[in-house]
C-alpha cells in the first residue's frame, strides 16, 4: 500500500466496503476518521514523545498509524488489543506490509487483560455496545469494582468499561485521548467514571462535536473527545465545541491558523464541576448569567416514564383491530403510542377520536381481569403463538400480559425532540407509551401557569442544560433528567403576570384544540416571563468566544 494511504482512513473503508454492517454492529465497531485520529495522537505526543503507547480498540490501528506519520527515527512500544481475528490479521498485515511489523498486535480482549501493564500515551475508539447482552458482564462488573473500587451499573455501555481501565493503565506524566458518546456526560451511569476523572485531576479538555459535525457515517450518537494528562498539577479542564473539522484542525495545530483569520472556538474554563450535575458542554459555554427564582421542576411534581408494553404491534390495536377481535371498550385503554400523533400542546378527546376514526392505534390491550372475555382469550393466544408473552419485558411479568401501572397523566412530555421538547396538556385523559413521559403534578399546584411557563423558549433554553444530545441534532430527556431541571418558581410569580400568563396560555389552548397557530401568543408567555425572571433574551447567550493558544 502506499505510503499516502496508509495514513489515511481508506483501510478501515475498504474493509468496511467488505465487511457486513451487521458483524461490525455485534462486535461495536464504528470506524475513526483519519483526521480526528491525527488529532488525538498529537494531543498525546503534544508535550513529549511517549515511550509506550496503547490502543485498546486497535480496529486496524488508525491510531497508531497517525501517531507514526511524521514520527521520529526511534519508533516508540506500540501495544493494541484486537479482539476480533478477522480484523486483527488484516491489521497484522497492513502494518507489515508498511514496515512497521514490530507492532505488538494483542488477539484478545483488553478488558480481561492485566491491569498493572502502564503506558504514557492512550489513544482509543471503544467499541459502543450494550452491556447487558455480554455474557462475561458479571466478570467485568466485578473486575472495575476489584481494581477501583467502582459499582458500576449495568446500564452502562461497553465503552464505560474501556475508559475506567484504560484511565488506570495511563502511567504518570502521561497523556490520552478517547472518542465517546457524549451521552455518558449526562447519564447517571458515567457518575462513577466523571468522579474519576475530578479525584485524579486528569481531566484537560472536553471537546463536543457539535450537531453538525458527524464524524461517523454508522451513527447518530453525538461525540465528544476527552483530553487527560496525569501530572502533578491539576487544573479546571476546557470546554470546547467545534462544528468542522477545520476547528478541530486549528486546535491541533496549536489553536492558531497560519494563514487567513483565526478561528474563533468557543470554549470556557470553569471551576471543577460535581461529578453529579450533567456536563452539558452547550450549556456551559452558554449559561444565563441569573439563576434566581429557579426551582427543580419535581418542586411541583413528578415525570415518569411511559408504558412499555414490550411488543407494541401486539398490545397496540386500530379500531378495525378492535372490532374484528370483538374486543369491547372496557377490554382496552386510549393511548397516545406515538409523539407525532399529538403535534399540538393540548391533545383533546376530539383529537384522539380522529385518530381512532382513520384507523391509527390508539388502542392498548387492557387484559388484565379481562380474561374471561371470548375474544381477549382469542387475542392472547394469538400473542403466545407469535412469541408475545417470550419477549424481553413480557416473559419477566406475571402475568405476561400485564401493564405497567400508570394512570394517565395530566401533562405529557416528549422524550426525544429536534426543535425543543413538546409539553402537551393531556385534556383527552388517555395513556401514553414511552414516546412521551407523564408528569403528575402535587396537589395544589397551578398546572395551568406551570404549562404557561413550560411552553416558552425561555424554559425550552433552561431545560436545555438537563437534556442529552444524540447525533443530527436528536436530543433526549429521561425522566429524571427533567425532574431535576430548573423551572421558574411560579409560586413567586406577583397577581398580575400570574393573571396575565393564565390568560395567555388559556387563549393558546383554545387556539390549539382547533389546530389553530399560536406562536404570537407564546411569544407573549415569553416575553412576561423573561421579565418576571430578570433575564433579557441576550442573557441566555452569556459565553465566552476567544482563541486559545497552545495546550
């Protein structure tokens, strides 16, 4: 191969080309561009050239071929791990191939490898897959608890595994880079490994790949790129977002540009973060710079998540469904199974009654005391025959067939969003499915000033710093995630704009029960409620723009 090719990503695209996309999701496998390898390996040799440098993931060894482009005469150790024959052989012979055979390619898994092994250089793509499918899951779960003291939960990826011992192998005065999901940055499973990070005073930069920057053509999962360094002296790490690889380039090179203007990249140093509040790298490069009268929203009740049903086309019927199993309407219960099906932030009983009427299903199969019925008995056996009651969430029920508990909720939330999460008064009373969470207010809350408040921008901006950031700009609240958001305090609201934001929100759902458009209204909500909490619009843009030179 030529040289100009083996420092580049066709490798790993060849192979990709050759093999199924299916095999490579099994093992995790998704690809690092060239060029964002180049920049981890330079972080790592930024200050010095390590002695040994590590790639727990090797794939075909992006990593280190980055490191070794430009490389001085003496080569350093080069270890990586392989766990897939396939790939380690066609590894092996691309790096001989080269003339760089004293590559020390590993064919086994690093997780299961020793942990006292030290390196001063980590470079790393951990394979992105769910833990709880893994059948060596409880040797690894004990393993991290073993060496470091860390319960993790087993709702972690595969790829929280490979940082906590990647993280204990980097050997003093050295440095590492990781590619990750940046969900982890605000699940409460990467707790454990963000305490970590702060305990060592590892941590140097935190750089988002911004929403649209999607460095992998196989997923949808937001990145980030973690810069460590374990050396005497801790500081606040940098928070970084860059939208292009050109950003990424001007950060390599020393965050200058030699030609033409400089890039400006957004960033900011901050005190040490808890290890326990979500790091939200929009949020901190931009914060409002006023956070009094904000409460937690679980101040004035609680989210929940929807009914997981664990086979929807079985417990979900149209009313020709309905009817042709002669199912009797105390044998099912309305729902709402999808968000799109309540595009308004008030959802009727005229609404769902369209909704049954062109056949869509909105019916959830209620069987439960109901077993008696000719045609739910007929139904259920039709679900055994189909392998209903063997599914994941159904064959640990008893019976299989039983819903979760859930009254429907007074107000639903969207769970995943693009343009900001929907707030949809639940007027119709029906059920929803994990589309959409519930919110069950205290008693004596004023739901409808809440809701006023909650349909703003101005919340939808506040929000914002609880939410978890996918690829292609797909955002994520889980239940807990909006429990603990910041909400304006109504409770301090003075009469007037209480009186004021009740009539506003009341005019909007008068509007949106008949589909009507109610922007200027909400633009109304906003405005009232921006002053009420003495932050201007240009407030919720507080950040910091400026260029920093060197690491």
């Amino acid at each position: 191969m030529l040289p100009s090719l083996f420092f580049s990503d066709q490798p790993e695209k060849t192979y990709a080309a050759r093999r199924p996309w299916s095999q490579r999701r099994r093992l995790g496998q998704v690809f690092t561009p060239y060029a964002i390898a180049k920049f981890m390996a330079q972080w790592v040799t930024g200050r010095q050239f390590p002695a040994a440098v590590l790639d727990p993931a090797f794939g075909l060894g992006i990593f280190l071929r980055a490191l070794l482009e430009g490389v001085p005469d003496e080569t350093p150790r080069l270890v990586g791990y392989e766990i897939d024959e396939q790939t380690a052989e066609t590894a092996r012979g691309l790096f001989t191939d080269n003339g760089y055979a004293q590559v020390e390619l590993r064919q086994a898994n690093f997780l299961s490898a020793p942990w006292q092994e030290k390196f001063d250089g980590i470079l790393c793509n951990p394979p992105y897959r769910k833990f709880r499918g893994l059948p060596d899951k409880d040797f690894l779960v004990e393993a991290v608890k073993q060496h470091t003291g860390i319960a993790l939960s087993r709702a972690a990826n595969l790829y929280i595994f490979f940082l906590i011992k990647a993280i204990w192998q980097l050997a003093p005065g050295g440095r590492a880079a990781f590619i990750l999901p940046y969900e982890f940055l605000n699940a409460d499973y990467g707790t454990p490994v963000k305490q970590m990070m702060l305990d060592q005073g590892i941590l140097r930069k935190v750089i988002l790949l911004g929403d649209g920057f999607q460095p992998f053509e196989d997923g949808i999962t937001t990145s980030c790129i973690l810069c460590l360094e374990r050396t005497p002296v801790s500081c606040p790490p940098e928070w970084i977002r860059v939208s292009a690889l050109e950003e990424l380039a001007a950060l390599a090179a020393g965050f200058s540009v030699v030609e033409g203007p400089p890039k400006s990249i957004s960033t900011i140093t901050l005190p040490l973060p808890s290890a326990q509040t979500k790091w939200h790298v929009t949020s901190m490069l931009r914060t409002p710079d006023h956070l009094d009268g904000l409460v937690p929203l679980s101040t004035f009740g609680q989210v929940m998540r929807g009914i997981a049903t664990g086979d929807n086309r079985f417990f979900l019927l149209t009313e020709a469904e309905r009817q042709q199993y002669g199912l009797d309407l105390d044998c099912v219960l309305p729902c709402l199974p999808k968000s799109n099906y309540a595009p308004w932030h008030v959802f009727t009983s005229s609404h769902f009654e369209e909704l049954r009427q062109s056949n869509r299903p909105v019916w959830l199969l209620n069987a439960c005391g109901n077993e008696n019925h000719p045609g739910v008995r007929a139904y259920l056996d039709r679900g055994v025959a189909g392998g209903s009651d063997l599914r994941y969430l159904t064959r640990s029920r008893s019976p299989w067939y039983a819903l979760e508990a859930r009254p429907p909720a007074p107000l639903l939330v969207t769970t995943f969003s693009r343009a900001g999460v929907r707030w949809v008064r639940n007027e119709a009373a029906v059920s929803n499915l994990t589309a959409f969470h519930g919110f069950y207010p205290q008693p004596g809350v004023d739901l409808d000033l809440l809701c006023a408040y909650l349909v703003t921008p101005l919340a939808q901006r506040i929000l914002a710093q609880n939410r978890r950031e996918y690829g292609n700009g797909l955002h994520k609240f889980e239940p807990n995630d909006l429990n603990h958001a910041l909400v304006l305090d109504i409770t301090r609201a003075p009469e007037a704009i209480r009186n004021r934001g009740l009539d506003l929100y009341s005019s909007s759902v008068f509007a949106a029960r008949d589909k009507i458009n109610s922007s200027n209204l909400i633009e109304q909500l906003d405005e009232l409620f921006s002053h009420f909490l003495e932050i201007s619009m240009e407030d919720h843009k507080v950040g910091s723009s400026r260029l920093i030179v060197g690491y």
